[in-house]
C-alpha cells in the first residue's frame, strides 16, 4: 500500500548509521573518551566566526520581510551573481548569474541534476568506491546506476573499466573529487583523459554526455590542485554544497552551477528550475543564501584536517597499513588486512577503533576512516591502531 | 535528451510569476504606490521579533559544531519532542516524536508524503480551486491528479462530486484548510461528513485511503475554529509549515507528522523517512529547528491580515462583488463579474489592480485577492474596485 521503495530505504538504516549507534551504546557504556569513532562525516572543526557575525548582522539590520522571504526559485539575483563572479574569479571561466541555482546542500543539487536530466532507461555512471547515496538519488531520478571501479593502485580513473561502462543510455558520469570515501583528488592528467573518452563517446553515439562534479569537499585539498572540470569538459554540471567548505552541514545550503559551454545551457537550467519545483524545494534557505554572499570566498580552518591526516596517514603506513594517497576531504581509506573488510572491522572494535567497511562504497576490502574528529582522539587511538595490524603479522 | 516534463516546468512560468512581473514593470513605469499588486502570497508581516532574538540567541551561545551540525535525518529529537507534545497540547491527539519528521517547508512536506505513500497508477484527489503546485507534486509522485470541485455556495466540500472522484485507485485526497485560494475553512460538519465518507469507501474498496492535510494556514482564522483532521479521521498526514504563521517562508521549516491512529504508522514514518532521503532532504536547516523549538506556540501579529480582511470583504461585497466566506489565510476569491475571468483581469490592470484569474487553481470565473499587503495599499485601491465594478452595471 505504501511505496515499497520508500518503505526499505526508510527501514534499512545505512552501515555508517548502524555503527554511529554502536558508538553511542559504547559511549554510554565506557565513556566517550574510550571510544574511537572513526566513521561519520560530519565537520569537525567551527565554521568561521564571520559566518555566525554575517549571520547575526543580517538578523540585527536586515528588513525580516525580506531577509526571511521566499526568494526567487533560483535563489536572489545578488547572492547568485556574487557566486558567479567568484566562479569566474576563481576558475577563469565566465560564470553567470543565470546559470546558478542554489539548493539545499549537495544532495539536492544531485537530485535536481538527476531528475533534470534522466529519463527511464538512462544509465549513470559513479566511479567506485562511490558515495552509496548516490545509487538513492539515480534510481529516484528513474536512471540506473552502472559501477565503474578506479584503479586500486591510487584510486585515479580506470579508463578501460569507464569505457566498458559507457554505453548508448549513458546520460551522465558522477565524479566527486576530492574524493569520499578514498580522499583521492583526481590528477589533472586524469580529468584530461576523462574530457577526452567522453568526447569520443558522444561523437560515436552522437549524443551528450554529461559530467555531474559533486563538489563538496573542492576546498578541502592540502597542497595539491584540484581541477575546475568545467575548465577541460562542456556538458557539465558543478554540484556544490557550503557544508564542508564552511562546516555548515545542518543548514542545507549550496549550488548547481550549470556550464555555460553547454549548448543551449539556458534549456538545461530551465530543466533544473522544472526539477527542483517538481521535487519541492521551492528556493534555499533565504538567511543562509544571505550568508554565504557575505562569506563567499571564506572557508573554515582546514589546518586541523591536515594535521589529523598527516597524523594517521604517517602513523599507520609506518605500521604497516596500505592507504589511498589522501589529498584531500577527511577521509583514508585504507587496504583491510585480511580479505574480509567486514571481519576486519568487527575485530577493530575490540579496541573501540569504529572504521565503516567499503562495501558499502561499492568497494571491497577496504575500510573508511573519517578523520573530521579531534587530534587528540587520533593521537590516543593509535596505538591501537598498532595493535591491531599486528595481530596479522 | 533533458527530462522534458523537467523542461517544461522550468520554462513555463506560471501565471502567477507573469502577473508578478508585469507588476514588476508598472511599478518602474509608474511607480510602486501606484500599482495595486494583489497576486502573490509572501506574508507582508514581519516575523515576530522573538524570532530573531532566537536566531541570535543560538548563534551567539550555542557551540557551532552543534548548531550548523547535522541533526538527524527525521530532525532533531528535541525539537520533535517540543513540537509533538505541543500537538499533544493544543489538540488532545497523543503525538510522539518518533512519528514527527522536519522539512523543508510545506511544498517538501507534500513532496515527501507523495512520494512515501504513491505507487504509479494511484489517484490523488485535490478539492478544486486549489494550489496549482498540487498537480506537479502529484505527477512527479508518480500518481495521477483528480479534481473535485467544491460547491460554489460556500466552498465546502461537494459530497456528490467527491464521492464521484473517488475510486479502487484513490490513494489520499489532499485537504487545505484554511484554504488557499478561498481563504475559507473547512467546518466541523464538513470534516466529520468527509471523514464518514472515506471511512465508508474504505470499508468498500478494502483498502486505506489518507487524507494529507496542507496546512501552512492553520494559525491564520479569524474567530473560528480549524478542525484538526487527526481527531476525525485515522489515516491522516499533517503536512505543516511555518512560513505564514511565523513569516518565515524563505527559510523553509516545517514538518509532517504521521498520525498515532494510522494502523503500522511506524511503517508509513519510515517510508517518509525513505522519501525525504530519496529526494535529497538529508535534514531541515539546522538553526531554523532550533529556532521554531523556542517559538513553538508563537504566530506572527495576524490582526493586520483580519484587518485586511474585513476592509476587503466589506467594502467589495457593498459595491457588489460577490465573494466566498473568507476565516482564513490571506485570501479573497471573487467571482468575475464576467464569465471569463482572465478578461476580468485583464480590465482590472486599467485601474492597476493586479489578481490572479482562478483557472490556474482548476476553477473557473473567480479571481484570487491575496491581502498579505499593507492596509494602506487596501484603502487607496478601493475606489478603482469600486469603479471596476461598476462597469458592469
């Protein structure tokens, strides 16, 4: 009598929450302080004190009729043209107004994107190991989900598996990078080859491929580039989402930033405006779009999130572990050692060490470990770290 | 190669939108106290000043990790629990918080419940005149719309007609009270009757049809009761937003609440649960939970709307309009003097008078005057209603 679909996704909570529960029944149990949750990734670090002022400035001196009215769906004219100038600023490419619309955080701006441009019987393609929601948001959208699998030697882009993936009813490709769960930053090198077999790939089905960027941790990089896609590839949508960026992730705030070097981009922006009606959004929290105008080129401070990396990431290769190189976001994804990830990490909990499995990720073998947590909660956890991977020499 | 139902939701703007923006231009071209914009419903009141005092008692005190944090998908527990034991309150039905779920605003509420409850080829019934959005939200559920008309004597429900409406493929039929484009309640007599009705067909068909109440209105009655579907009917969603009684529409808060009376309503929670997540809430904005939490019994000053109305209603129906009863939301719908309301409208922009022509709400021969306007844009526009009408003398 209900949706079936709805029914199951509502009933089958995800791994990542089943062990969040887990930690909060140890917490209970022997203290927060003894227990290790390495598995969700929910900022760690304050936004920026010019965020919660911008916030506070804006309620003390702004009309409440105004700053708390309905905007236009797309979002306010000037909030989106600061935004675009700041693309065109940042990345070289000239971004319009008109081709921004603001959204409630990144998953919105998939499930607009999705929903603007699928049809029954499109297929499209996420790269594993891939965010699971991902599978969620295509099949709502009425697509199907097709897995290509990155290289395991640094989690870049597989091109033969890609080009076996393609087929006539690719619609779109999901690329998200820096990536969760791996941490990876695709190279410049690999957005290039990826530019290259789309273009080759629409040319030989004569249609449009498109490439939906989910961009969330784009300003969480440490010391490496992270190619602008729109710079090296037409047919692509930027998902963006202000949650990591400004470790604002209740708040639902972001963009879709349609490229203007897609033909006709104007009849796709429309697509986004119909899908992001039909879905019911009607426009993005009024007080936050105010805010991130007023914050736009700001983000938290990522320092912590580098120096928890380097902490882990020295500390366990040193110990013997394989990790993806992690170039950014706050993940590590590290090569179980023992075939079962899953054995892996139940035996990680008898150390209170809680690491999600890449199964999940459509990924097998590997755990995640979310390292948006406190210094010293990794600094304490290591060396149980140690323990562990020695019970396997 | 877009979604083409996508596609045309995005381009063509509804009538409301084009009546908005030829305002837009008679406003540069002669001013904004000269134009008599009645066509849109965004609440001219400001939000009460405790709302902000909220907002920036959080933002100044509460740790930010916290408040921007990720709250729970279905929202956070405290504020569900402040929430259902207020309904508890207010109205006698024994809410929990494990049957609350937040969202962005009321459009996302209906979105949701579609979507938790409609399988393809299920029948949804709106009461016509109604919310246009109610056909876009219907379809992209994948469900069909059905239209009943209300009786055009006090547009109450029409039994005959609904009863008509209903068949083995009624899923819900979707009821707005205080009633957007009416402005009228729906009476005791009237809910009890439907709920009798509903009951019958159930037993009938031997299957469970929901009624999804719309809500948003609820606080703004003017000296009459609203009844609480909830306490007549069983199989009933709340869908409630916080837009018009706190003058919050931009912010996008509101919630569904899944009635206790609903036999396995854990069932249709977590398909809600399900929907929400498939369709890209991930949460409602944070701070905007907290902030309803600490206004949970508040409205705007709704005497400016009543004063509105009765300057309205008593002043059109003495120079001899005929309107139906408006106790409710911001809304007058009069009948054209003409048969063709569009060319009622188009004669009214002689005098500046801007309304909203009924057929968009699946009515014909009525306008919509929203008076969520200053009174003093009321008193300078009632000699033009007055001459108006007279042209039809």
């Amino acid at each position: 009598m209900l949706n079936e679909k709805m029914l199951q996704l509502g009933e089958n909570r995800s791994v990542i929450r089943e062990i969040f529960e887990y930690g909060n029944k140890r917490r209970a149990e022997i203290g927060a302080e003894n227990v290790f949750d390495f598995s969700l990734g929910n900022p760690s670090i304050p936004a920026p004190h010019k965020v919660n002022e911008a916030m506070i400035k804006l309620l003390s001196e702004t009309d409440p009729v105004k700053l708390h009215g309905y905007t236009s769906a797309q979002g306010a004219p000037d909030v989106r043209k600061t935004i675009a100038d700041s693309i065109t600023h940042r990345f070289g490419i000239g971004a319009d107004a008109n081709l921004i619309y603001m959204t409630c955080g990144a998953a919105a701006s998939l499930t607009i994107s999705l929903n603007a441009i699928c049809n029954q019987g499109d297929e499209v393609i996420a790269l594993a190991p891939f965010f699971p929601e991902y599978r969620v948001f295509v099949e709502k959208a009425g697509a199907k989900l097709v897995v290509a699998k990155c290289r395991e030697s640094d989690f870049q882009i597989d091109f033969g598996a890609l080009e076996n993936a393609i087929t006539p009813n690719t619609k779109a490709i999901i690329v998200n990078s820096p990536n969760n769960p791996t941490g990876v930053v695709f190279s410049k090198d690999t957005i290039e080859e990826l530019a290259s077999l789309l273009n080759k790939k629409q040319q030989e089905y004569g249609k449009r491929i498109f490439i939906i960027c989910d961009e969330p941790y784009r300003e969480l990089a440490y010391g490496v580039d992270v190619p602008y896609i729109p710079n090296f590839y037409d047919n692509t949508l930027v998902c963006y989402s202000y949650s990591k960026s400004l470790s604002l992730p209740g708040e639902r705030i972001g963009y879709i930033f349609v490229s203007p070097n897609i033909d006709n981009c104007n009849k796709v922006y429309a697509a986004v405006c119909g899908a992001g009606r039909a879905l019911g959004f009607v426009c993005a929290p009024s007080l936050l779009q105010f805010t991130v105008k007023d914050c736009v080129e700001l983000t938290s401070d990522i320092s912590v999130y580098k120096k928890n990396r380097d902490l882990l990431y020295n500390n366990l290769t040193e110990y013997g572990y394989t990790a993806a190189k992690p170039d950014g976001a706050f993940y590590l994804f590290i090569k179980s050692p023992e075939a079962d990830a899953n054995a892996f990490c139940e035996r990680a909990k008898k150390y209170e060490l809680l690491l999600v499995p890449s199964d999940s990720f459509g990924y097998e073998g590997y755990v995640r470990i979310s390292y948006c947590v406190s210094t010293e909660q990794i600094e304490k956890s290591l060396p149980y770290f140690k323990e562990l991977i020695e019970e396997y020499k």
